[in-house]
C-alpha cells in the first residue's frame, strides 16, 4: 500500500451534548438488544428515546462498551457521558459516546427527584437470560 500524502487538516471533534442532554425530559436510554449487549465482538449501541417517542442510537466507545459489560459502568451513569462526532476511516460520520475527558474516577448520576429526570435504570446479566 503506497501513501497518500496530502494537506493534513486536523478536525475538531464535534460534541453533541450529554446523553441526558439529548434525550431531554422524559426520555430513556437502554442497550438497543441484548444480543449486542452480549457479543463481546461488537460495541455496545444505546437507544436514546425521546418522551416523543422519536429516537436514535449511538455507538460507546472501546473503553465505555468494555466497562458497562463488566459492570464498571450502569446504563444509568451513561446520561452525563458525552456524545461526539466521529469521523470514520471511510469517511462516515458516526455518533460515540465517550469516556469522561481526563477523568479516571466515572462522574455520580445526580438524582433530583423532578419529574424530568431518568428512572432508575435496571442493570441486568445477559447471560441469565440465556437458556442452556
């Protein structure tokens, strides 16, 4: 594979907002099946749903998907993780949601008791569902 030298551009990463942010008031996040959750080959993808009922998915990044699969990490933690413009290899844009920038302790989830703040957020082992 021969080199391919151009201009180098350095792109500024492009935050959308927390997790919570996005979802705004009366919205839930959970992992998008279980079956992702569970192939440890894959990143874990997190459905974002709006109180509307409209919603999206993002991707976690290596480290985020590897902590909520070892129960490092709580669904519920991930509403103050932020989520970022990626730019892929090939070009695409995709939407990660990352580690705390420069943080090595996980920020606590600040529960107000309003209305508009997350439900608890049941943890569960994918393979106690699994039939043998």
């Amino acid at each position: 594979m021969a080199l391919n030298f151009k201009n180098y551009e350095r792109a500024e990463r492009v935050s959308l907002g927390t997790i919570a942010n996005l979802a705004g008031a009366g919205g839930k996040i959970k992992p998008v099946s279980l079956a992702n959750f569970a192939d440890e080959s894959k990143r874990v993808v997190i459905l974002i749903t709006q109180k509307s009922g409209e919603s999206d998915t993002v991707t976690c990044s290596p480290e985020v998907s590897k902590r909520l699969r070892s129960k490092e990490l709580r669904i519920s933690q991930l509403a103050t993780f932020e989520v970022i413009e990626q730019l892929t290899l090939s070009g695409e844009i995709m939407n990660l949601v990352i580690m705390p920038t420069g943080a090595s302790a996980i920020p606590d989830y600040e529960i107000t008791g309003k209305e508009e703040s997350f439900a608890p957020v049941t943890t569960f082992n994918a393979e106690e569902l699994i039939v043998f």
